[in-house]
C-alpha cells in the first residue's frame, strides 16, 4: 500500500474526509474501509445508504441495548456481546463498528438513554470497556461514542454543554477516560455538541490535550455523522475523519497552500486513517447466527431487573394446571430495541406470547392486546383483557413505552406510561390481584402507579431479539434474575437533579446539578426514590458477611467480603462496594461505587469477593491543583446489594497524596490548627500569650480567617509575632 509520502495533497486531504456514508476514500492502492454501527448488533445496510443512512440493513442479532446490558452489571458477559457483535461484523467486511455509546444517563428524559449504560461512570466504564474488549478481539475496531457531554438529543447538533471542569472530571468524562486506558479503542467518535462553547469536533482540549496527551489514546478520531462544522478547525484540533464526507476537501488543500493549515497536521491525521486502514480485517470467515442468538437469550435473562415480587407469586409454576393471561400488544409484538441510527433487523424475534405457550401449552393460555400501541384507549381491547383476567389464574400484563415515545433525535418529555396502559392495569388488578407486569422500556419509567396495582415487576428494559424467550425463562423459573439497576429510579421526574435545567434553550443547557448525578444526589440529600441504584431482587436470598478492608499501600485497599446464598434455589448477585469520604475541604457526593463483583452461587454455596481499590478509588478533581486528589484522612469503604442496601462498612485512614501544604498569611485558622507543624507552633503562641484558653465559639468563629486578619483587626497579633510563627512552621516541616 502506497505510504503518505507517495501521496499528493489533494490526495492527503481526500482521505481525511469519507469516500461515501459508511467508507473511508479509497486512494491510489489505499482501499477504502467500512465502519458502520451499531452498539447492541450490526446495521450494515444492505445497499448504498439511503438519505438518512437508516433503512434496510443486513440480517445481524440483535442484542440487548446498553440500558439492558448494564443493569447485568456482568462484564464477562458484555464481553462475549461484543465479540458477537465483531464476529458478525467481520463476517460482513466492517473494519470498525460505531459503538459503545458511554454517554451519562443525566436525566431520564434523554431520547438515547436506551444506548447508554448508567447514570454512574464507574459501571459504564467498566461495561464499556468489556464491550470494546469484545468488539476488538474479533479484530473489528470498536469508536466509543459520543466524545463528550453528549447528554441530550434536543438541539444536539448546536446545543452548548454547560458544565463546569469537576464535574467533567468525576462525571462526563472518566468512562471514557477508562476505556481509552484499558482497552485501548481503535476508534474515538466526537460527539455533535459544544462542549462550553466550543464544538467536540474542533476542540483540541478535548481531542488533543485530554485524549491523546494526557490519556494517551493512539487512535483514530472520527465524527458523528455531520458533526464537522469546519474542516480545517476540525484538523486542528485533533479530528482526523470526517464522516460522511461534506465534499470540502479543497478547503483542506486551500488552507495548506495559503499557510493556514500546517501540512503536518494533515499527515497526521492521513498517518491515523492508514492505520486504521492496515488494521482492518482482510478476511471475511462465517459465522453462525443461531449460537448468537442463544448468546441473545442467555445475556437478556440476565439483564431483566425483577423489582418487586409480593408473596414470592413468581416463579410461576410450568407444571401447574393454572391459567395464565397474558394481555398487552408487547407480548405479541415486542418492542426489543431502540430507534434509531442502532437499530438492527433481526435474525429473528421471539415473543414472550409464544414463549409461554411453549412452556405451559396453548391450552392454559389466553392472550389479549388490551391496547393499540397508538396510545389511544380502545374500551373493547380492554374490556376483552379484563374479562380474560378476571377468568384465569394470573395475569401477566405486557405493558411499556411504545417506539414512538422515545428514539434517538429527541427527548422525552416526562416518564409516564400512556395512560390507556395504565388505565387497563388498574381495571385488570381490579379483578386479579395475582397481577405481574413486564415492562418493556429503554428510559425510566414512573412506577409508582405501576406497582400500586403489580403483586410483581419485572423490568426487561429492552431486551434483544430473544428477550421474550428470556422474559419466560424468568417468569417460569427457568433462570433465576440477577439483573440490578445502572440508574435510579425516582419516585417523580420533579426529583431528578437536572429537572431544572434539562433540556436548556437558547442553544445552551446548564449542569446545574454539578457533580449530583443520579444516586450521587438522591443518597446525599437522602431524597425517596422508587427504586435505588444497584437495586434488583432475586427468587433466592443472599447474605454478606466477614468484611475485611486492608492498605495495601499508600493510598489502596484491599476489600474482601463473604457472600452466601441463603435460600434454597441457585442464583446471581451483585456485591457493590461503595466509597464515603468521611471529611474533605470539597463537597462530595456521600459515596461513590468504586468496586462490584457479579457472583453465581448454588444454594448454601459462600463465596469470597476479592476486590482491590485503587487511589482513584478515594480522589476528587481538585479544580486548585488541576489534578486528582486523595485528601488524607478517614474513608468508609461500605458494602451492600444498592446504593441504599449497605450490609457492612469499614473505616480506614490513608495518607493522601499531597505534599504537607506550605502554610502563608492568607491560610486560615483552621488551617494552621490542622497543619502538622502550624498546629503545634500556632498553639505554643496562644498558650505563651495568654490566648489558649479562648473560648471554643470564638475559635470556631475564628476558624475561616486569615491569620493575617489577626494582625490587620488588632486581634492580639503583630506582624512581627505572624513572621515569626511562618519560620518556625516552615522549620518544623524541613526539621
Ligand atoms: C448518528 C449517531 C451515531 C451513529 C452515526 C452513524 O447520528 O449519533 O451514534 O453512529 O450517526 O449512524
């Protein structure tokens, strides 16, 4: 293959722009390369693209989406997704596929939530990172997407993210930050917004200084669709493909002529795109659809989140001669994935109607719709589902937000299910209380009016081709759930901390709610939610025990619990290890999860989790010293089933990573009283001058001054005295 010095600009720039929608520009003996979507399954379409670049793709499975995949909290099995994903991808000649999607989940109105994984980074960059690690050992590159702060799909293509740098640092950023040092992406793709006013695609903060110089990735850096405004800014700063091509190459080869555009610039980026090219996979080898598809079913009875099981009605009974109803168009027609650029065509799609049937025989069973996915009320449907309830032993109701309500390219305007669902479950429950509802939905749903009316609750999220046959496994016992939450669900959509300031206007949207994201806010100002983070029941009972947390050194710990199943069937559970900051000079969110262990135990079977907390476990972003930083001091490692669920805690005291700080006039009271050698000096002082025995409610008064104001109020000490005092600290740290 011809190398960059061979090529001539105008072939240079070419190749930094598409050749069509989903190829790279073919070149001289350079090939082109496909890179196509998507996150839970392949899209490659079948022709040319059509205008939106969606319709019509090739057959692929069609996974769980990431708001499924997350809620298994299970990276060994987001792992084989995306080794599907790529096998599938490569058997289809694609050189990179467009996803994970890592984006945080800042409210529940997000149009896309169904693409990303958590309101949490820690569990997003570690799901994603299994998903890239997938992906990538198919050989296929994998473009973690949308780099960054896309949060929203209002006005996503103009809109200005407004956040301040802590809560990028602890909030938007780290799962990126994550995967791009662990599983080392061949792709990063920006996203379409301004990040504090400047374009993702043009700003070399994000794509230079960040990502490749202090994150060190060494990969490509495409667009989101449409997403460069201007080409030569877009080089600039670090974006080396242009996706789909805009035809404004020559701005490119104008700009370097004219000596506005280095010309080492643009080979770097052609160097990145030539990688990429060398590293796309020559063969195309076979892959077999149906062993996916059983992958399909396995992981989405993993991913499915039973909420709520009232006089243990679930599992249902195969064997029984009950009748069931099952009554709601999802269960004849399920709804299994997002809309949108991710969606695949299927190789097939069970239904949980048929998957029950299977299981309990034709003769048990009676299905009605009960509603039109419309949302308009139909009194007959219902009237026809109530009457099937009413008759049967059990009423399994399919409910949950129809296509329509929620895709990428807009937002949600509230979390409600229609109301004619809503209106049936209540008629139905009126006549059967043993009510199980299944939810199918990729954003939060309120469920307070659910539950009120379900003996049980299964969350299924959106669940995958086979996530009917999966929701029966659940249902009937057949896998015991061990799904768990990746976002809170609150109680009303007024208690979300972004409520306020979700979507913005004008072009702009504040982050108001800072580092508050999620649980981070709800546990810190102890607000109900419906649901909490980490949250997911299971049809056995689960028990932690023998807590040990060592340092390991410096500022690490070693965590190390006991986890049993307590009850009398097998299953899976999810050990969460969270972080509390007992005191630190910055606000902080009460606890952050830093550590979890999905763990499958027999019935009596005790396991031991082991888990290592690094110091990233217990640092902020210090916005003073532009750094991460671990204050010394006490920290709470707790452990629990949820972020409200802690079984146990343990306290430990770690040094930091600090330097002692060099005391100086402004420092206050409270500082030199906490310095290790202010503190000592300053109190020999008080003490010689008569002054130690200072009432309490003084000092406290005292403890945010200045020392220096001591001197300037005439509280007792002269500039001489404060001279002498900064010597004598300052001899006792070098002493
Ligand atoms: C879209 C999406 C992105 C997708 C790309 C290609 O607009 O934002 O996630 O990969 O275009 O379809």
């Amino acid at each position: 293959m011809v190398d960059l010095g061979a090529l001539s600009l105008e072939q240079k720039a070419s190749l930094t722009s598409g050749g069509d929608f989903w190829h790279t520009q073919a070149v001289a003996d350079i090939p082109a390369v496909m890179l196509t979507d998507g996150p839970h399954g392949l899209r490659k379409q079948a022709t040319s693209a059509d205008a939106l670049g969606l319709g019509n793709s090739v057959p692929a499975t069609c996974f769980p989406p990431a708001v499924a995949l997350a809620s298994s909290w299970d990276e060994n099995l987001v792992d084989r997704v995306g080794a599907a994903v790529g096998a599938e991808a490569h058997a289809e000649n694609v050189a990179v596929v467009l996803g994970p999607g890592v984006n945080i989940k800042r409210s529940p109105l997000c149009g896309r939530n169904f693409e990303y994984f958590s309101e949490d980074p820690f569990l997003t960059g570690r799901l994603g990172a299994a998903l890239v690690h997938g992906l990538q050992s198919q050989g296929v590159g994998a473009s973690v997407k949308h780099f960054a702060v896309n949060n929203q799909e209002s006005d996503r293509m103009r809109v200005s993210a407004d956040v301040d740098e802590r809560t990028l640092r602890e909030i938007y950023l780290p799962a990126f930050e994550h995967i791009v040092r662990t599983a080392a992406p061949r792709t990063v793709m920006c996203s379409y917004n301004k990040i504090n006013g400047t374009y993702a695609s043009e700003n070399r903060w994000l794509l230079t200084e960040l990502l490749r110089d202090e994150w060190g990735f060494e990969g490509l850096v495409v667009s989101d669709w449409g997403a460069v405004n201007d080409r030569v800014a877009a080089l600039v700063a670090g974006l080396d493909l242009e996706m789909p091509p805009s035809g404004t190459d020559d701005e490119i080869v104008a700009a370097v002529r004219s000596g506005a555009l280095d010309e080492q610039v643009l080979d770097r980026a052609v160097a990145r795109v030539l990688d990429l090219v060398r590293s796309a996979p020559q063969d195309a080898p076979s892959c077999v659809a149906d062993e996916h598809h059983a992958l399909a079913r396995k992981v989405a009875a993993a991913c499915a989140v039973l909420l709520k099981n009232d006089g243990d009605l679930l599992p249902l009974d195969a064997e029984s001669a009950e009748t069931i109803a099952v009554i709601g168009e999802f269960a004849r027609t399920p709804r299994f994935q997002g809309a949108g650029s991710s969606q695949v065509t299927p190789t097939r799609v069970d239904t949980a109607l048929d998957a029950i049937t299977a299981v309990v025989g034709a003769e048990r069973v009676t299905f009605e719709p009960g509603f039109v996915l419309d949302g308009v009320r139909d009194a007959a449907l219902q009237g026809a589902a109530v009457k099937a309830a009413e008759g049967s032993h059990v009423a399994l109701l399919f409910l949950g937000l129809p296509p329509q309500d929620e895709s990428e390219g807009f937002d949600r305007r509230d979390v409600f299910l229609p109301a004619d669902q809503m209106l049936l479950l209540a008629a139905v429950h009126a006549v059967n209380p043993r009510t199980v509802v299944v939810l199918s939905n990729g954003g939060v749903v309120r469920t307070a009016g659910i539950e009120l009316h379900a003996a049980a609750l299964l969350e299924g999220w959106l669940l995958g081709q086979a996530g009917g046959s999966a929701t029966a496994d659940l249902l009937f016992g057949l896998t015991n759930p061990s799904g768990r939450l990746a976002e809170t669900i609150p109680e009303r959509l007024p208690d979300t901390p972004s409520f306020p300031y979700f979507p913005g206007g004008e072009q702009h949207s504040r982050y108001g709610e800072g580092i508050y994201v999620g649980y981070r806010y709800y546990d810190t100002v102890e607000h109900p939610v419906a649901f909490p983070f980490g949250f997911g029941l299971s049809y056995t009972e689960f028990e932690l025990s023998d807590l040990k947390v060592s340092i390991s050194d410096g500022n690490s710990a070693s965590v190390s619990v006991h986890v049993a199943n307590v009850g009398d069937r097998a299953g899976a559970t999810v050990v969460q290890v969270y972080v509390h900051d007992v005191a630190c000079r910055v606000d902080r969110p009460v606890h952050e999860l830093k550590g979890f262990a999905k763990a499958e135990l027999e019935p009596g079977e005790t396991h031991t989790v082991q888990l290592e907390l690094d110091p990233s476990s217990f640092a902020f972003w210090s916005v003073q010293a532009s750094r991460w930083v671990v204050e010394a001091g006490e920290f709470e490692i707790r452990v629990g089933f949820s972020s409200r669920e802690i079984e146990a805690t343990a306290r430990i005291t770690l040094p930091g990573d600090e330097p002692i700080p060099t005391l100086n006039p402004m420092s206050t009271i409270a500082e030199w009283l906490a310095h290790p050698s202010g503190g000592p000096v300053l109190m020999e002082a008080m003490k010689a001058a008569g002054a130690a025995g200072v009432p309490p409610e003084l000092v406290a008064m005292a403890a945010d001054m200045p020392i220096s104001k001591l001197v300037s109020f005439g509280f007792g000490l002269s500039q001489e005295q404060l001279d002498g005092l900064l010597e004598a600290a300052a001899a006792r740290v070098s002493g």
